[in-house]
C-alpha cells in the first residue's frame, strides 16, 4: 500500500509500521507510532482488530474521508463560481 499511495510522505511510515507489525504489533498500535495518522483511524482500526471487523471500519473510515473531499470540492466550487 506505501508504494501505490503515490505519496512520499505517508509511505516511510508505513514502511516502517508493516516492520512493526512483523515484530509482533497491533495495526492500530503501529499506525498510532508512526504519528502520521489520524486518531479517529487508529481507534477504527483498534475496535475492527479488537472486534473482528476490521473491513467494515476500514469501510466506515472510506465512506467518512469520501464525504469530506466531497463536502470540500463543493465548498471549493461555490467560493470560485462565477454567478
């Protein structure tokens, strides 16, 4: 995943959380570590590990940042609307 993000920043610290969790860590503990991930996610992350429904949080999580690009490019749109 660190290679197709396409983004530099975040793939370091996603090399360096799947080490961890090949050490033995928690997903959630090891994105946590890495302090490049939001609390919100980590916690999702945490409850799916914990609750065995890591895909469907994973799947809360999409569905939360798509709402939020969403809600962004409309506000974008208006501010540079014309009319």
């Amino acid at each position: 995943m660190s290679k197709v993000s396409g983004n530099s920043v975040i793939e370091t610290p996603l090399a360096e959380a799947i080490q961890r969790m090949r050490d033995g860590g928690t997903i959630a503990e090891t994105l946590r570590e890495t302090g490049h991930f939001p609390g919100m996610i980590t916690q999702l992350v945490a409850t799916g590990e914990e609750s065995g429904t890591l895909p469907s949080m994973l799947a809360r999580a999409a569905t939360y940042y798509e709402q939020q690009v969403d809600q962004a490019v409309a506000t974008l749109s208006s501010l540079i609307d014309p009319s």
